[in-house]
C-alpha cells in the first residue's frame, strides 16, 4: 500500500487568515496533492497559526482528496502569535493546541495523534507532536561542557519558540511531556510521526545548519526508538529540508511544504508498506 507524507505546511504564510476562499485553496491544494498516490495523507505538523483556518483547510483535503488523514502537531501550531490570539486562549498556548486537536479530530477520517496509535486499512499508525531535547548540542561539540542555562538561553535567544509559545520557560519543557507519549507509542506501530527529527547525528541535520548551535532544537535522540521500535518508517518535520535516512533498518523520511520561497521545488512523496 502507498502512503503520501509531507509536513510544514504553514497555511497562513500562503492564505490571509481570513481568507475562506474555498477555490483558492482547493487550486493550492490540487497543485501540493499533483503525484496523490494514496488515499491516506500523513502531516508532520506545523500547520499554521490561525486554528480555524488549519481546520477549515484540513476539512476541504478530507472532502477533495483524501479518505483518510493522520496528523500531530508542530511548534508553530503551538504558537500565539499576536494579542487577539493570546486573548483569546487566556495567554497558554496548550489552551490553542487542545482546541485545534479537538477540532482536528472532530473532522471524520482525522486522527490527530497524541500519543495513541489509530489502525487505517491495517496499518498502525503512531505519534506525538514531539519536542527537541537538546542533546543535538552535546553531540556536535562533546568537548565543551554546556550548563543548562547556557542551552536555555541560547534557545531564548536563536528561536521563536520562547517568544511565541506562552506558559513555557525551558527548552525541554515540552520534551519531557512528549517523551511519555512517544515511549507508549513506539512498540506498538508500524509507522510513527513526530514533528521533531529522532536522530542527532550530524548527517541527519539539515545541510545548511549541520554546524549551527540552533540545531539543537531541531532534533532529538530517538535512536533506541528506531532501534527497539515496531515502525517501518518514521515521518517527521519541522527541518524545511526534504531528507530520507535509515536507523536500524527504519527509514526516517521528512518532506517539508515550507515556507512559499522555499517550496518552489515541493514534490507530494509517499513510500510503500
Ligand atoms: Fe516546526
């Protein structure tokens, strides 16, 4: 059976976010969904910043292309990125992301993961959003010695995340409630998805960024998962870098939407199980 898989799609850097155009968004689709081999569509997160416009968008993929879609969520999607917003989840981002998975899951033939597995037409599917734990770092310069608040700072300081993502202070805040979800889900699959990369080896790391400190929060060490897990493959996104790598006979796959200068090249990718 044949699998499409893609993540990052960033919905409002591509649609005002009140813009409800059903045929605009049905001609950007038709464009993304061109190589559709599947009737399952996996999304590795990072949908956007506007709930109602991820659920609206997802509703219109369910109705025109796919019977089935299983998701988690991204960074971004925890992200209040204005004051309305903020308002409007009383200033906790995990306030945003319960509603948009709620909502998501509401949608018939939608799984959003979270840290449960769900079967469509006999495979197992299983997933959390994931997080980055740090240890990126530790591995490409094992000879400095990074104290916990260096790291912490560091993350303040090179991503969004600290400034947008409300209610949380550490960079592995949100890993140490995801590694549970992740540790009940991994024996249990035959395909995982997560936001976050499961490998910090070097040459798992977007090319560009291999060397940047900031790739510490683009990865985490998942190598037992893929050595000790029941997964065939690993999807994952939030690196706007098409890659493919195996661990231990799983094949780690990422195929990222990305932002619009940066998806002139997408192409829809699935894999065979
Ligand atoms: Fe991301």
């Amino acid at each position: 059976m044949q699998i499409d898989y893609l993540s990052d799609l960033h919905f409002d850097n591509y649609f005002r976010a009140d813009d409800f155009n059903v045929e605009t968004i049905v001609k950007f689709l038709k464009s993304l969904f061109k190589n559709k081999k599947s009737d399952i569509l996996l999304i590795a997160g990072d949908f956007g910043h506007h709930n109602e416009q991820i659920v609206f968008i997802v509703e219109i993929i369910r109705k025109y292309f796919y019977k089935y879609i299983v998701c988690i969520l991204g960074n971004h999607d925890y992200y209040l990125i204005n004051d309305r917003i903020s308002d409007i989840y009383k200033a906790n981002s995990f306030e945003r992301v319960k509603e948009l998975r709620v909502n998501l899951n509401g949608i018939d033939g939608v799984y959003c993961l979270n840290g449960n597995t769900v079967e469509v037409e006999g495979i197992k599917f299983g997933g959390c959003d994931s997080w980055y734990d740090g240890n990126y770092l530790i591995s490409l310069f094992p000879k400095r010695d990074f104290s916990y608040y260096s790291i912490n700072e560091m993350w303040k300081n090179c991503l969004n995340d600290y400034k947008y993502i409300f209610e949380v202070e550490r960079y592995d805040e949100i890993f140490e409630i995801e590694l549970p979800k992740i540790e009940k889900v991994y024996k249990e699959c035959d395909v995982m998805i997560t936001h976050i990369n499961p490998s910090i080896k070097i040459e798992h790391a977007q090319k560009k960024y291999a060397r940047s400190q900031a790739t510490a929060f683009f990865a985490f060490n998942g190598e037992e998962f893929l050595k000790k897990g029941s997964m065939k493959y690993w999807i994952y996104g939030h690196t706007h870098e098409k890659k493919e790598y195996e661990i231990s006979g799983v094949k780690a796959l990422c195929n990222p939407v990305g932002y619009p200068h940066e998806n002139l090249h997408f192409k829809l990718e699935s894999f065979e199980i």
